[in-house]
C-alpha cells in the first residue's frame, strides 16, 4: 500500500538548536512576533514564524483563531528536512472538525486562506481554514512536494497550479460554494487527492475535482456529494490519471433527483484525457438521475455499458453508500482496492480500516478496505465457539498464581486473551460458564471487563455451602475479565470456556424460546426415560425448531436439569468428541436448576452427560443458533442494570414505574428504549424473594408465552441465569409462572442488531 504520510521529521545540521516554532495568541499566552517563537514566548502570527522556518523545523500552532492576512509560503526544506506547520494533535478517539485552528475570520479576512509559492518539502497537517467570500482556501502555486493533512476548509477550495509537482491533498473535509472544490491546472504533475469528504455547492461553475491539463492526477478514496454539478472531470491534457475507490453522488441534497438540465455527470473523461488514465473500483449513485458517466464524449447510465464500451471500471458499481440498509450491504464495505496509489491507512477521521463480519471481502490487499473517504464502524463481533475449556479453578490454580478461594469481597482478574485458543488480540468479549463452589457465606458474584469497578450487576447468587454455575458473555478489556466475590466469605470460583467474539467468526440468529428436549416428554428422545446415572444423550439441533440442516457452528439452549436421583452435575459438550472435565449445571439431589450453555456443533449434534450415581431428566429450550449466514453482530456493553422491580424506575420521557412484584402468573415488558436497532438482547436475569416456587419464561413482545422457561425456582431462592432472547418492537417480556409474586432484577451484558 502506498502512503502520503509525513516523513519523518529531521533538524538540517547536527548542531541545529532549534526544532520546533511555537505560534500562540491565547489570552496569557504572552505572544510576540518580534520574539524567537519560543514556547514561552510564542509567535502571535503565523505569518511570524513563515517568515524565519528553516528546514527541519515544526510550526506548532496552539487551537485560536489566526487572523494572518495573505499568509504566503516561500521558504522550503529539503527532502531529508521538510518544513512542518502542524495544528493540535488530531484526536482519533473525538473524530471530527477538530483541526482546531483556524485561519481567517472576521474583521481580517485573508484573500486566501494559505498560499505556497515557489516552495517545496514543506508538510501541513491538523489546521482549518477558512478564507475570503470567493477565494481558495489552499493554493500551492509552483509548489513541489508539498503535502496536506486533515486541513478541513469552509467556504473555499484548493486550486493546485502553475507546474507543480507531487503535491498531495489527504483526510480533509471541505464545504464550498461555488467553483470546484478541488481545481489541478496548468501543467501540475502528480497530484494526489485522497481520502476527502468533499461536498460542493449549488452555486454555477461547482464541482468535486476537476483536473485540465494536469497529467498523471491520482483521484482515490474521495467521497464526493457535488449537488447536481459533475463529481470528477479530467479535461485537457489531463491522461494518465488514476480515478479509484471514490464515492459519488451528484443527486441534489443527498438523495434529490436533479433537474433534466444539470451538469450531474459522476465521472467524466474528456478524449483527450483517456490515455493511460484508469478507472475503477468507485461506486456512482444513480440518484441524481444524471449519466454515472462520460467517457470520450459518450454518457453511459449502466456501469456494464461503461466497462464493455471503454474497458474502464471492471469492479464500479451504481448504487448508493446508504451504510445502514442491512438487507442489501453496501457495495462501498470492504470492497476496496488497497494497491491503488495513494491509498493511506486512515479514513477522513483518522479511523482505520475495520473489516464487516457480516460483509464479504472482495477488494484486494486485507481485502476489508471501504470505498470513498469513511471506513463504516458500526458493526459489533460475531462469535467462534470453543472449548469447554476449563481457565480458571481457584481450587487448583489454573488461570491464578496459587490455589486459593477469592477473598470475602475480593477479586480475581483473569487473563483470557492468548488462552485456551483465544486470540492474543481482537476479542471483544469472552461467553463462559462461571461457576461458585464452597461459599462460605451467602453472596453473589460479579463479572465484568477488567480495569473498572465493579458495576451494580449480578451473575451469581448464592447462600453457603451451595454450588451454583451460570453463563456469562463479558466485554473484555486489556485482555482480561474480573470476578468480584460480592460477599463476606471466601468462594471458590470455576471458569469454563465456550467461546469468544472478534471480528471472524459465526454469526448468531436468535430463535424460540423453542423447546427441543424434553425426556419427560418425550421430546427430542425415542422414548420419555430420564437419561441415566453416568449416562449420555445425543441430541440432533441440526434441523430441529427452525434451526438450519447445515452450517451450524454452535447453538445457545436453555438447559433444565430436573428430578435428579443423586448430586451430581452435567456436560454439555459436541458430539463425538472425548466428554471434557467442565461443568454446565450442578446440584443436588431433587432440585430443578436453569443454565443457559452454548456449546459446538459436530455432526449437528450435542451432546449431555450426566455425571452422577443417579437419573435426572433433562430439558434444552432453543435462544439461537450461530452459522455463515446472517446480517447481525454482537456488541458487548456494560453491564448495566435495566431493571429492578424492588425500586422505582425512572425513564427519559418523566413516567415511572412504581417498586412492587411481578404477580403471580404476570407479566412484566422491559422496554430497551434508546438502544440502536436491536433484535436480541443477552441479559442476566434474577429472581429473588419469590413467595412460591414457579418459573420464569422470557420470550419476545407480542407474541404468547411458549412452553419453555429459563429460570426454576423454590420459595424465597434468589437465582440468577443468563438469557438471551429476540427483541421485537424494542420490547421483551417476562412470565412469572408460579402461583406468587416475585422481584426481577434484570442486567443488561451486550445486544444483537445489524
């Protein structure tokens, strides 16, 4: 990939004391122009510190407003020690308008905004201009090797002339009114335009770029909004040009057709400009309903009559960059072509290329650039599922120094990244299945990204002596997840892998609640038998309750253990293979106890052992399935407390719902309120002081509560388990299924949506 990075910057002559200029007008910032331009004592103009710059030395212009009339640039540096003039560091985590000074401005206007006249080797990077009503922003006038970074401008364009030569234009944003944006004449020679939000204005003579005899202009990874006038020209002798990876659309205000009369052609090639020039890889929006095209005189409204017409634009396509239409990709995700010449590694704000997990890649290089001058980042992680594979075990030291229970309101931070088959970097959030052994006193457990404190959210509730597991999907950050033991005696804490989330991966459908297996029933069995002591049940997900034959990389069910004989505990684990040392569910004999487990698909089965000395039956309801195919990703968040039926909530439009129980066959509706788009939410539920034993059912808005449930439990438990459920009309539902009321407290781990 080729860049127009800065180089690196070098001071002419070892002895040089000098590096850096200092420009500050603040208020207090005891500037003077008569001074040596000194961090204590800065220069006041611009202009000051243009008139004495020598090679290898940096302006630092401090953010204000520079009002430097007709600041012209003539000195240069060398190549090995160009001259820099840089505004404040540009922030990638504030993307935006923040090149935060500004030339120009009331009462003292410069005719243009900067000037480079005669100069070379001269670098700017992280300003704003803003010059004179009709004037140009950025002149480079006889001006060699002289490149602009993030040099956002208003009311003004940038007019590259006069014989230049490899002058460069990158990362910018630009509003103008009238006259092409950007205008590269009278024999300037490559001229690099790359990575700009260009949007013209409605005043005559506009357009994005126009090049008239300019040879060799490089037009890449632009994206232009040029409100009926022409998005790209080469005119003249203006051949050997390269027009790839731009975003065009002439239409009027984003999206209006123009009138019949304008000049809304995307691209355009004169006769004379054909020769060696290449076209390719853009995309071109039909909204205007202007020609996408004109090549040598010939206007050309299909992309397939361009290419076999011209044998240009081999992979353009017609369509809009509308980014968010999910049921039909944009054909600008990840479709790039890296090798192109000018290509850098930042979009118009800085941020890198991200590849879509739900976008195939078909540029070239990574293959996951996007087209036009911003890199789409709103997409979440899909999943790979792994494992079991045990990571932490306090009682035996694994994923801890020493073997030893968490203190009484202590904290364990485990390392996940780089273990157990997780990737060293990349992984947003980790699913494992938590489970506490041996509490001395009745608690619960908290698991979060690491680095934070603990929030006020629960993944575990426990009294003494129990062991009780549940599924937990958590961010991770720097690598690492923690565990807070909320309560004031040791526990001991297991951690089994099922699987992590990145940028490569299956993508999740939610489905049901559907119940699947049942050996009660018998459903998903030949016959109603508990499975027995020691025994496994083989169990086809492949095709059964909406779940796809083929493909299937892992499926998340609700799993029920009931009327077990003896203690004991289940595996959940893929068909076929060796049945790991790892837990779902534990207890004791005659409970009933939930746990949501995801687990791989081998041969479209899964697989239950029942590792104890008695039977138990068994009972699996479908949340989703994970494939290749699919539109959404996952987003961890949080965790954060949605609900809590035993205090008032409070919501943005000023109502409230008042703190008291669920009723006893009730329902309750959690609305998710500002959340993006969403079709599943992955939350940690639990119940507490229920005043009888029942059930919980969590299953979408709107529809009937189906035979499944998630949450089992006895008079006055408190017991918490992770569900994941689709979202309809931004609402999910709850069904206390017991014949008493009982409290929710209801947390919110992450969401899936397009």
């Amino acid at each position: 990939m080729l860049g127009i990075g800065l180089p690196a910057l070098s001071v002419a002559g070892a002895g040089a004391a000098v590096t850096t200029l200092y420009v500050n007008n603040a208020a207090g910032a005891s500037c003077s122009d008569s001074g040596n331009g000194t961090q204590a004592v800065p220069y006041c103009h611009i202009s000051a510190a243009a008139a004495v710059v020598l090679p290898g030395q940096t302006v630092d212009i401090a953010s204000g407003s520079y009002n430097d009339t007709a600041l012209t640039i003539t000195r240069s540096g060398t190549a090995q020690a160009p001259i820099t003039f840089r505004g404040p560091a540009f922030d990638v985590d504030n993307p935006g308008m923040n090149a935060a000074t500004i030339f120009g401005g009331a009462p003292n206007h410069p005719d243009n905004g900067i000037v480079v006249r005669g100069a070379q080797h001269v670098r700017f990077q992280d300003l704003a201009v803003q010059p004179s009503s009709q004037r140009q922003a950025v002149v480079a006038d006889d001006a060699h090797d002289v490149s602009f970074t993030r040099i956002n401008a208003w009311g003004g364009g940038v007019k590259i002339g006069n014989g230049s030569t490899g002058v460069s234009y990158a990362q910018s944003q630009f509003s103008y009114t009238s006259g092409p944006l950007f205008q590269v004449d009278s024999g300037a020679t490559g001229t690099v335009i790359s990575t700009n939000m260009i949007s013209v204005g409605s005043t005559a003579g506009s357009s994005g770029v126009l090049a008239i005899d300019a040879p060799g202009t490089v037009v890449v990874s632009n994206t232009i909004r040029s409100n009926c006038w022409p998005g790209i020209v080469l005119t003249g002798t203006s051949g050997g040009a390269v027009v790839e990876n731009n975003v065009v659309d002439a239409s009027r205000d984003w999206g209006k057709a123009c009138d019949a009369s304008a000049p809304d052609t995307g691209i355009s090639v004169d006769a004379t400009s054909t020769g060696g020039t290449k076209v390719d890889y853009n995309v071109v929006s039909p909204l205007s309903g202007g020609p996408a095209y004109n090549w040598a005189g010939t206007a050309y409204t299909t992309q397939q009559a361009f290419t076999a017409a011209s044998g240009q634009g081999g992979h353009d396509f017609i369509a809009t960059d509308d980014f968010q239409n999910k049921a039909q990709p944009s054909p600008v995700i990840d479709s790039a072509d890296e090798t192109a010449p000018g290509m850098i590694s930042g979009d118009a704000w800085n941020w890198p290329a991200l590849d879509d997990p739900v976008v195939p890649n078909t540029g070239t290089g990574s293959g996951f650039r996007d087209r036009g001058a911003q890199e789409f980042q709103d997409f979440g992680s899909v999943f790979t599922p792994a494992g079991p594979t045990r990571l932490l075990d306090t009682r035996s030291a694994i994923g801890v120094p020493t073997a030893a229970p968490v203190a009484a309101n202590g904290t364990v931070d485990l390392q996940v990244a780089g273990v157990g088959g997780i990737p060293a970097a990349g992984v947003t959030a980790v699913t494992l299945n938590v489970t506490v052994t041996a509490p001395q006193q009745p608690g619960h457990l908290t698991v979060y990204p690491h680095g934070g404190e603990a929030p006020t959210a629960s993944n575990l509730n426990w009294t003494a002596g129990t062991t009780i597991p549940n599924l937990v999907t958590v961010p991770v950050k720097d690598g690492k997840v923690s565990f807070a033991n909320v309560s004031f005696g040791t526990t001991h804490v297991i951690a089994d892998l099922a699987g992590y989330y990145s940028a490569k991966g299956s993508i999740f459908t939610a489905k049901g609640p559907t119940r699947l297996l049942d050996t009660r029933a018998p459903i998903g069995v030949p016959k109603a038998a508990p499975v027995g002591a020691n025994g496994t049940v083989d169990f086809q997900v492949a095709g059964a309750g909406g779940v796809p034959a083929t493909g299937v990389t892992a499926v998340t069910l609700n799993v029920t253990v009931t009327d077990p004989q003896q203690d004991g505990h289940l595996t959940v684990f893929p068909h076929g293979d060796q049945q790991p040392d790892a837990s779902n569910l534990n207890w004791t004999a005659g409970t009933t106890i939930p746990n949501l487990v995801t687990v791989p698909v081998k041969d479209g089965k899964v697989s239950f052992a029942n590792v104890s000395f008695g039977t138990t039956h068994v009972i699996a309801d479908l949340a989703g399935y994970y494939s290749a195919e699919g539109k959404d990703t996952y987003r961890p968040v949080g965790p954060w407390r949605m609900m809590d039926t035993r205090e008032t909530q409070y919501y943005e439009d000023g109502s409230n719902r008042p703190a008291g129980t669920v009723p006893a066959r009730g329902t309750l509706v959690l609305t998710l309120g500002e959340m993006p788009e969403t079709t599943a939410v992955t939350l940690n539920v639990t119940v507490t002081e229920p005043g009888g034993p029942g059930h919980l059912t969590v299953y979408p808005h709107g529809s009937a509560a189906p035979d499944a449930s998630n949450l089992n439990w006895t008079t006055g438990q408190t017991i918490a388990n992770q569900v994941v459920v689709p979202v309809r009309d931004r609402q999910v539902s709850f069904y206390n299924a017991s014949d008493a009321p009982v409290h929710l407290v209801i947390d919110l781990f992450g969401y899936q949506g397009p």
